[in-house]
C-alpha cells in the first residue's frame, strides 16, 4: 500500500521529526510502500492530534496518532493505521475570504538585507501556491524594494503578511486584515504561519507615527509586543551596517600602503583613513541610536536618536551608549507623541519643534550626566580586557561567539553575537568579528562537504542544495544551511555548533583580525582586510570539515534514496 506519513506542525521540529523516521522505518519492514506526494498516496499517516491544512486529503484513507505513540509504540501505530484509517471528509469547508483567501500581499525584510528576506519570500511564495492561493511578496532587501506592492494590489488583497525583523512602515495596509510574524518563522515554519495569519490577523488601524511597533494595540497583540525591542535593536543595526562595512574597507585599504603610512598628511593613506575611521565609523553609533529611534517613533525620535549617539561617542560610552541612548530618545519622544496634548492651534508645533527638543534635552542630559560616564568605564574595561586577555580566554571567548552564529542560522542568538562583534569595531577591537564571520561560514560550507563525503545519504534535491550552499557559504550567509537544518535539526544543528566554536576559537587563537563586517571570502579582494589570511582559511576549513565529517557520519540514509 502506498503510504504518506507527514505531521501536522503543532509540536516541536525534533519531535516530530524523530516520530516520523520512526514510522517510516516501521512502515517498510510492515510491507507499506512510502510515497511523498499526496496524490500518489493510498493512505495518509498523520503525527498528531488534526490534518494539515496544508494538504487535500478528501476521499484519502486516513489514520491520526500522537507523536508520543508513534515513538514509543510504532509497531502498534502502522497496525492500527493499517486496520483503522477512515476515509477522510473535509470538514467546515467555507468560501469566505476571512476563512480562505485567495489573494495574500506579504513583505520580508531582515537585519541585513540578504538571506533571510529572500529565502523567507519564497518559501512564502510555494507554501501559497500548493494551496490554490494567489500571492505577491515586496522583499526589503539591502539592494532596495523589489516587486514593489501597488495600491491597487494592496486593494484587492484579501490579508497581509508582513515577515520582518526590523521597522516596516505598515501605513498603507489600514483597514486591511494583518498579520506580522518573522522572516526565521516564515522560512521554518511557514504553512504554521499561514495557518495561524488565518486565525490570527486583525484589522489594522494606522496611527501617527509610521513605526512598526505602532502596528497593533498592545492589548491586542502580545507576540509584537514581547518582540518589538528586538526589532527595534535589529533596525539600528541594520542602518548602521553600511557604514561599518564601508568604513572598515576604507581603513583596510589605507594600510596597504604600511600601518603606519595614514599618520602622514596629505598622502592617500591619510584620505582613506580620514573616510573610513574619521567619518564612516564615526557616524555608526549615531546612525545605530537615530535608527533605533525611529523604529520605536517614526520620524519624532530621529533627531533625539542621533543627538544622543553622537553624545555616546564624545563620552566615550561606545556602541553600549548608543543603543541605551536610542531606546531612552525613541521611548521618550514616543511618550511625549501619545501623552502630551496641545491646543489644536499647537498640534503642528509638536513634530518639528516640542517633541524633537524635549527628547533631545532629556537624552542629551541623561547621556552626560548618568549614563555616559558609568558606560564608558565600562566599555574601557571590556575593550581593556579583550586586548589583554591570555589565549586561555581568547580561545574561550571564540568558542562562544562560533557557537552562538551556528545555533539558529541568522536568527536572535546570530544576530545578538554578531551585533556584539560589529559594535567591538567602534573601539578599534578586530579580533571577535574575525571568530564571528569565520564560524557563521560553516555551516553552509559544511552541509555542502556533507552532500559530498555522504552523497549516497542524500537526496538529489538535497545535493542540489549543497552546492547553493556552498556558494552561499563564502558569501558569509549562513542561512544557506537552513533547509538542511530545517529538515533534520537534531544532527545539524550540534554539528554546526560544534564546528563553529572549534572555527571560532582557532581564529581567536591566532589573533585574526578582520576589518569588515560582512563579505565573506570575497573580502579576501580587499588587501589588509584580513590578517593573517593563511590561519583565518584555516580555521574556516578546520571548522566545516569537522562539521560536515560529523553530519556526514550521523546522518541517517533517507528511505528511498538512490545513490
């Protein structure tokens, strides 16, 4: 009998993953045939407590168990599949647009631009198709707005999904039924998120300001509220991401003419110094404080977000100041917006004149009189530390940082560890953005290796994902590993780990240093931008082969695969 075994989403990856194995395992030495598609299947197992939504299984035999039997007692499920499946009718079939729609908008957008955002709009874009649905999807990516939504589109649509990370102005959508989630959902998980976009999406209401963390009431919508800080940190990043890597490339250039050549006035040396450390990375914790700002406000806590900024700088308080004086310029130039009213006559003042000057003098105050000093000890001291601290610590500190950017593959802990890395470059600290860009390439690169020292363990489809990882990989995206981690997260996800902190300390241990925080091996182009190269190459390959050996070795043959 031609057997279909899938989950229905509701617990969690590992689980249901090792459930199934289980049960496909089972099912072959039961005599039953394993088909993936749906319409080939002449039965349809399902792990948990309803069907999909995401799969037509009217008039299909059907059997539902909990994943807890299924691992426990796998013998006694396929028989009672075998014994007890019904043919299944689709219940609750409606026509309404609220309950099926037919026509989705969605926008994607990340921190960097790059990975998440793409990846995320097409799994967004083949989840919806599979089910009958018609949908665009806007990418806010670093190279701008692609397949840009119209008003008219924005019209017909039925409901909006906004998956993104960072500040997306939602004004345009008023009125219309709305749901936010992330670009790391929408990729992992995206026939959930489009389950739950059914149930979940409220009417938004525009308000004044044009921030993302006005889109819902509070009282409404919990899940933005308990994730906005973490968008608004991730907006300043990155806004401020351009300059770092600008800069850093700027100063990279002016020592190939000698380290010393830029104390020379006059000379080019000088000139790139001048753009990339005097002006380019200048200008970073201001842009991160301002964008930080705006993301909490609009457009109101802009001027507060930079003034405090700059302040961060000129107290010596650093990427640490900045971030603080964000938060304090956006929540009260956000205050002062909601809470401070004005005789209509004075309502136009507020904007351009009360707003910007009451936020800006109470940051401005609060970064010279409380917060700067106390930060700035205390980014002396870290900046103090990681210059002087002995291999034992450096080896120490690498192993954590290449084992954060190999646990979620571009998601919180990622991007807390590269934000950490990024920031050190204000203080002229190198060494933790060389662990951290290392280690974030191997797990791509490693599910590549993988495809190759195991390849009868793969699919097809599966070495063909190895080889865009590859490619992905030298490009410092670490999101190309998501499909395979997606797919089998208890083995991926220890192995990346483990060889992301063995890249990481081993970049630690040699003293790498690296200008710029993003490019990956291409950066390589760039004369200074990484020193020394020969050790960093190396502990980016020592790191991807230890994963991949280690993946290749545990990973489990898929059922059906012909070498």
């Amino acid at each position: 009998m031609k057997t279909l075994i899938i989950s229905n989403d509701k617990q969690g990856q590992a689980r249901a993953y090792l459930a199934k194995h289980i049960l496909e395992n089972t099912a072959v030495r039961h005599g039953l045939s394993l088909v993936a598609n749906v319409d080939n299947a002449e039965l349809v197992i399902i792990i948990g407590e309803s069907a999909p939504t995401s799969f037509n299984l009217q008039g299909k035999k059907t059997f539902t168990g909990p994943a807890e039997q299924a691992i426990r007692e796998p013998e006694a499920f396929i028989h009672h599949a075998k014994t007890k499946a019904n043919i299944y009718q689709q219940q609750n079939i409606v026509s309404t647009d609220q309950q099926n729609p037919v026509n989705i908008i969605a926008i994607t957008a990340c921190p960097t631009g790059v990975a998440h955002t793409f990846m995320a709009a097409k799994a967004l874009e083949t989840e919806a198709q599979n089910r009958g649905w018609q949908i665009k999807v806007e990418t806010r990516g670093s190279v701008g707005t692609n397949n840009a939504i119209t008003d008219a589109e924005i019209a017909a649509a039925d409901l909006v999904i906004v998956a993104a990370d960072i500040d997306v102005d939602l004004s345009p959508f008023s009125g219309k039924r709305l749901y936010r989630t992330s670009t790391g959902a929408a990729l992992k998980r995206t026939a959930q998120e489009l389950d739950n976009a059914l149930t979940e999406a409220e009417i938004y209401t525009a308000t004044g300001s044009t921030s993302a963390s006005n889109a819902f009431n509070p009282s409404t919508n919990k899940k933005q509220e308990s994730t906005s800080i973490y968008q608004h940190l991730m907006t300043g990043v990155s806004y401020m991401l351009p300059m770092v890597v600008a800069g850093g490339l700027c100063i990279a250039l002016s020592f190939v003419f000698g380290i010393d050549a830029f104390k020379e006035p006059g000379t080019l040396a000088s000139a790139l110094m001048q753009i990339g450390g005097g002006s380019a990375l200048a200008l970073m914790v201001p842009v991160l404080a301002g964008y930080i700002a705006y993301s909490i406000t609009g457009r109101t806590g802009l001027a507060p977000g930079l003034i405090g900024g700059m302040l961060a700088v000129s107290t010596g308080a650093g990427f640490l100041g900045g971030i603080i004086a964000g938060f304090l310029a956006g929540y009260v130039a956000k205050l002062l917006t909601t809470k401070l009213h004005l005789p209509q006559s004075m309502e136009a003042l507020k904007p351009i004149l009360i707003i910007p000057l009451v936020a800006a003098l109470v940051t401005g105050l609060t970064m010279i009189y409380v917060v700067g000093k106390p930060v700035a000890t205390i980014m002396e001291w870290l900046t103090h530390w990681l210059e002087s601290m002995g291999t034992t610590n450096a080896v120490i500190l690498g192993m954590i940082l290449g084992g954060m950017m190999c646990t979620d593959m571009g998601g919180p802990v990622n991007k807390a560890a590269y934000a950490f890395g990024v920031g050190l470059l204000s203080a002229q600290t190198y060494g933790p953005m060389a662990a951290i860009m290392a280690a974030g390439m191997v797990p791509p690169l490693a599910m590549w290796l993988a495809t190759m020292i195991a390849r009868s363990k793969f699919e097809q489809s599966e070495r063909e994902g190895g080889k865009a990882a590859l490619v992905l990989g030298l490009c410092f995206i670490t999101e190309g590993a998501i499909p395979f981690a997606a797919k089998d997260p208890v083995r991926v996800l220890p192995s990346c780990i483990l060889g992301g902190a063995v890249t990481g300390a081993l970049s630690m241990y040699f003293g790498v240093q690296l200008m710029a925080p993003h490019g990956g091996l291409f950066v390589l182009l760039i004369p200074g931008a990484i020193t020394p190269v020969l050790t960093y190459l190396g502990a980016i390959l020592v790191g991807a082969m230890l994963a991949g050996g280690v993946y290749g070795v545990v990973k489990r043959k898929e059922v059906g695969v012909v070498s």
